[in-house]
C-alpha cells in the first residue's frame, strides 16, 4: 500500500467516515427541539481557511490546550503552506496559537523546508511542559512517512524526538501525548509493532527526556486489542490506562491496563450491544481509579447498524456500567473524545452532533449544531472540552464555522 493510500485510509476512519454518519443523523436531528435545562452562549473564536489562503490551517481535528495567560493552542489537519505531503493540495497541517483576543499566529507549518524529515497532518492535542514547550504526534510524514514525536520551543523552533518506521516501533500515532514528572512522554500508535497482516498492531510507547523511543507494548490483535486510536492516562503507581479501537474478544474494542513492567491486562472488552464499540476518546480516571469514557459506535440505540455510541465506567475490578446510551437523535451521536470530569462529578463532552453534560439522568445539551444553517457555527466537534477557571468550555468542530474549514468556539454558562 502506498504512502497517499495509507493517509486516505487512517483519515476516512477518522474524518470522513465521521461526516457520513453526521449527514445521516441530521435528518432526525432536524425533526426534534432542543431545549437545554439552562442558557448558554456560543460563540465562534476563529474560522479556519480565511476566504483565498490556507496558510492559518484547515479542519481541526484536536482538543485545545490552554496556559495561564489565556491563550489556546491546537493543531489543525490540514492547511498552512507545507507542500508535498498532501494528495488534496490543502496543506500539511499546522500548529496555531490563538490569543484571548481571538488571533490566530501559527507556530509551525508543517512540510516547509525540509518536508521530507518533518511531520505531517497532526490529528492529535499538544502537551505543554512548565518551560512553554508543545509537544505532539503527526500521523504522517517523518523521515520514513510513518508519523513523529515532535516538540516546538517557545519560539516555535521544532525538534523531531523520533521518527516512526512502521517497524516494531509503530506507526501513525493518532493521539496526543502525556507527561509524567520526570518529563518522559507517552502515547500510542495505530498500527506498527507485531501482527495485523503486517501493517501492525498498534503500540504503546515512551519517550524520554532524551528523545529515545522504548515500546512499552505491542498489541496482537488478539484478545489484548488492536489499533489504539486514543492516547493513554497515568495514574500515581506509575500503570497506564487506554482503550483500543478494535481487537478483543468480538473485535470491537478494549480497556486497557499496563503495569510498571509493560504487563497488559484487559479491564473490558466491548461487544456492540448496549455495552458499546469502538472506543476513540482517552479515557478518564477519577481518584478512586475508575475509567470514564465513550465509544464510538455501540449500545442499545437503534438508529444505524452499530449503534450511536455510549458514555461508560470500567471499575478497578473490571467491571463496566453504562452512564448513557446516545439515541442519534436530539442528544446526537457518534462521541469520539474524552470526558471533562469536575470536581462535583459531572461529565462534559462532545459528539458528531452536540455538546453534552452528564450529571445524572437525562443528558442535558448545551449546544447543538444547527446544519440547516449551513453550519456556521462549525460542526463535527472530534477533539473534548477544555475547561477555564470561570466555568466557561473552548473546544473545535472540524468543519463549518464562517469559512467551512472548521472553528475554535467558547460556550459561556
């Protein structure tokens, strides 16, 4: 398989596959009224792909990270003045800086001078270290086209800290990244390692402060899962939580455990029953170590063939419980990201349709797009919320907004 067929693939799985759904569901999403329990105001930050000029980025797929002054960054997809890299000719993806005000700079364009060693088309959230420094992952590109671990200085000078080969080291990391105290990072890959008719698995890995890669796990595309599509969490004994996009015992996905030592053991294995499928998000712990989070695709709806996604919990001993099961309709479907957990216990999330909180029964909605306005105030929001210290969410769609090439957006409460 070429290298232009392998990114048409991961991004239908991730993009494509994702609107389709999103054109079927907003024929009924049309046909209810949505009340939410209280007022909210959106408001769109930054449309993407000003009208003639791709430079500032298209279709951001990320959640966003914020610092203390304020300011969000994220990545887009798409856009920004790299050439070589994209069979569409939209770019290969850049990271932005959006400041309080609502300007946009964008600190690295990826695929300028020296394409063939840089990263392309980031689908992931940055991760911020105390110094100001943004790491990520590019799911293509690279010395070998197979993805990087990057990091951009406060001046926005890039650093490759590794090149993936596809070989037992990974291949195409489709999440961000997470920090531990000592400054090693850690995320997954979606394919690469052992297994899949050779294209890979999937792994879990480490890189040091040094930059040098350890596979901590290679799955097998067994029962242990396969095609881990969300990044992974840390709890404070040093084990490390996921899920997987597929594998398992029917195929459709796991919650994942590693131990200190690299020993995996699988917490729960999703049969697309009312259970769900098909997890994407990185899960949530909460301090008593259980996981939160959604699938994909799954539960006990009957609107499409594999159901409208689920918001579950996985235990410590195991054992799952089911918080909500999305109908494909007025409450959307289809949740791709994590899960905000306050201090009082209430979720807030995204899906293909809306964005939710959960504290209790029912869902209340705090936003829901509107696409028979054209989509103007974005819509497809993939990446979570990102939470200010006034209450207030900032998140992105990856489509819609003024231009139709996705926005940043607040929700004020």
């Amino acid at each position: 398989m070429s290298d232009a067929q392998d990114r048409v693939q991961v991004f239908s799985k991730r993009t494509v596959f994702p609107t389709f759904i999103v054109c079927l569901l907003a024929l009924l999403l049309a046909l209810f009224v949505i009340q939410p329990a209280t007022a909210q105001i959106y408001t769109d930050l930054y449309s993407f792909n000003l009208p003639g000029d791709l430079s500032d980025g298209a279709l951001p797929e990320a959640a966003l990270v914020r610092d203390a002054s304020g300011n969000l960054y994220g990545t887009t997809f798409f856009g920004g003045l790299g050439t070589g890299c994209d069979i569409y000719y939209n770019g290969c993806g850049v990271v932005f800086k959006l400041d309080p005000s609502g300007t946009e700079t964008v600190l690295h364009a990826f695929g300028g001078a020296g394409a063939i060693k840089d990263g392309w088309n980031p689908t992931a959230s940055l991760t911020v270290d105390a110094a100001g420094n943004l790491y990520g992952t590019t799911s293509f590109g690279g010395a070998h086209g197979y993805g990087v671990v990057f990091k951009l200085d406060p001046t926005g000078k890039e650093t490759i800290l590794h090149n993936f080969t596809r070989g037992t080291d990974g291949a195409n990391p489709n999440a961000g990244l997470v920090q531990d105290a000592a400054g090693n990072l850690y995320g997954t890959t979606q394919y690469g390692g052992f297994g899949c008719n050779g294209q890979g698995c999937g792994t879990v890995f480490e890189i040091n402060a040094a930059g040098k890669e350890t596979v901590l796990y290679r799955f097998t595309s067994g029962l242990d899962g396969a095609s881990p599509l969300a990044g992974v969490v840390l709890d404070s004994s040093g084990n490390i939580y996921g899920t997987t996009w597929l594998g398992g015992i029917y195929g459709f996905g796991t919650v994942f455990q590693l131990d200190s030592s690299g020993n995996e053991k699988v917490l729960h294995t999703f049969a697309s029953g009312s259970d769900g499928a098909n997890p994407i998000g990185t899960p949530t712990l909460d301090q008593a170590g259980n996981i939160y989070g959604t699938t994909s695709a799954g539960g006990a709806s009957a609107n499409g063939p594999l159901g409208a996604g689920t918001v579950f919990v996985v235990d410590v001993l195991g054992n799952e419980n089911i918080l909500y099961t999305f109908t494909g309709g007025a409450d959307g479907a289809s949740p791709y990201s994590s899960l905000i957990l306050d201090a009082s216990g209430n979720f807030y999330g995204t899906n293909q349709l809306a964005l939710f909180e959960l504290s209790g029964s029912p869902l209340t909605l705090l936003h829901a797009y509107d696409f028979s306005a054209a989509g103007t105030d974005g819509s497809i929001p993939m990446g979570p919320l990102v939470p200010d210290s006034a209450g207030n969410f900032y998140g992105t769609t990856v489509q819609g907004g003024a231009n139709g090439w996705g926005a940043v957006f607040k929700i004020q409460f």
